[in-house]
C-alpha cells in the first residue's frame, strides 16, 4: 500500500498502476524527483534509477487483458467505467462509509462531521469518489478522506462544508489561474472526455498557489457527469523550467494523484525539442 507522506517538498507517493501513478514516476525518472514509498512502517525514497526500474516491473506483471483495458481507454477506445445499477450504487455507497469508519487517520473528515458538515455526506460528492475508483469502495474511501484533507489544509475548514468556490482561493491564486496556466479546452476528446491543458512553469508560484488552483479547477471537472464516469484527458506541456520546478513539482503532483475527486484516464506529455530533453528521454 501507498502513503500520503507529502509533507516534504521533494518526495512524494503514488499508486504504482494507477494512470497518474504511472507518469508521475516518468516525470520523477525525467527531473530526478524521488519518491516515497510508504509500506506500514517502512519508508524509503527511491532514486530515478529504481523508479524506473519499478516502473517497468509493474507493467510486466500487469494481466495483459488490464494492460489492453487500459490502452484503449487511454486511445479513447473503450471506457473502463462500469454500467451502473441503482442497486450497485447503493450497495457501494453503503460500504464506502463502512471503509471510512475502519479508516485509522481521517481527521479533516471528523473535524467536518463534529462541525456538523452535512457536505461530507452528500449522496453525490460520495458517488464522485466511487466513480474516480471505479466502484472500488475501499479506494474510494481513502481518495475522500484524502480530498477533505487536502480541502482542509489548503482552504480552511470552510472548505469542508460545501463545493469550492472561486472566492476560496487567496488573490494570488487568482491572478495565477488568469495567467492561464491551467486550461479547460472548450472541446472534448474522441471519446467525450474534458481536457485539461498544463504549460509547466510552477516555479513561478509557489506549491500552495499551485494546488489551490488544482484542487479548484478539479472540482468545477468533477460537476460534469461524464467526466465523473469516464475521467479526463491531461496534455501536460513541459516548459524549458521544468528542470528546475522539481521541489514544487513533487508536491503538487502529489496533490493531483491523491487529493482530488476525479480520475486521470489519459496523460499526454510535451516535451522542448531541446538537447537537454533529447538525452533525457
């Protein structure tokens, strides 16, 4: 099992098949980031050359018919989301709670029901969880708890008792998400998925800027049903200053893998044609 340990700004963890799991290790090998391998007590951080490694082993040991699943829904073939039934949902939403309550960590979500938070019940914020998970009520769980988290240590406890809004986010993150760094494309991809479109440059702000504005821009996604069920498309444009982006880069990948309420189907990578980026890749 994966940890949360984001606290640091030059580690950061992830789960090792999902899809975002998977870049991030690319992008950890690409600009030398480590990454923190959380197992009950034992933590260590792996260098690019065992990221890479690790990588690799992974998806040879991935059942092929999942390797293919995941292809073509990467190349807009095929969905893995299931068919949903009203039982299965209920029969999901209902065990969901019992995998918060056996959860041993989960302060921003008890902190919001003794305030009374009637949001961290919401039918529909729970049923957004399930679907970024595929219907995995134990997943499911922990991306929640990790949502209010990260609401929590980001936004305030405000946060936790109704939908983002824009007026959350401090003036800084405002004029950040003007620069326009942070696209929604007006169109969808071939299989009606939202993209996301990322020009790099973190350094110009710091972590906190970053993920506000990635924890905002994820919530107004996650309000689009399709993109509830199907996930959405990241074209991730890597600018000359990513190199040099790497401590902010870690912490708010991290924060993109396990804090928010939507699943990443595909993740395409832009990189300078420059001969620093040649070598690299």
């Amino acid at each position: 099992p994966t940890g949360t340990k984001v606290s640091s700004s030059d580690h950061f963890s992830c789960e090792p098949t999902s899809t975002v799991g998977i870049v991030i290790r690319q992008l950890a090998v690409l600009v030398g980031c480590h990454i923190m391998v959380v197992n009950g007590d034992d933590a260590r951080a792996l260098s690019p050359e065992e990221v890479d490694s690790m990588l690799a082993e992974d998806i040879h040991r991935m059942p092929f018919d999942e390797r293919c699943r995941i292809e073509n829904e990467i190349h807009c073939v095929q969905s893995l989301a299931p068919v949903e039934t009203p039982a299965m949902v209920e029969e999901n939403l209902a065990s969901m709670q019992q995998e918060i309550d056996l959860l041993p960590e989960k302060h921003a979500y008890d902190l919001a029901v003794f305030d009374g938070s009637d949001y961290v019940f919401d039918r529909d914020f729970r049923i957004k969880m399930l679907r970024a998970d595929l219907w995995n009520p134990q997943k499911a769980a922990l991306r929640f708890t990790r949502h209010l988290m990260y609401l929590s240590r980001y936004f305030g406890p405000p946060a936790l008792k109704r939908p983002l809004l824009h007026d959350d986010l401090c003036q800084e993150s405002k004029e950040f998400l003007r620069r326009g760094n942070y696209q929604i494309l007006p169109s969808r991809d071939r299989a009606g998925r939202l993209i996301l479109c990322h020009q790099g440059h973190t350094a110009t702000s710091s972590p906190r800027v970053n993920i506000q504005v990635v924890l905002y821009l994820w919530t107004v996604l996650s309000e689009d049903i399709e993109t509830q069920k199907h996930g959405f498309t990241i074209i991730f444009s890597a600018g000359e200053s990513l190199l040099q982006d790497r401590e902010h880069l870690s912490e708010i990948m991290a924060a993109a893998n396990e804090g928010i309420p939507l699943r990443t189907s595909a993740v395409h990578i832009a990189l300078p044609n420059t001969p620093v980026y040649t070598l690299l890749r």
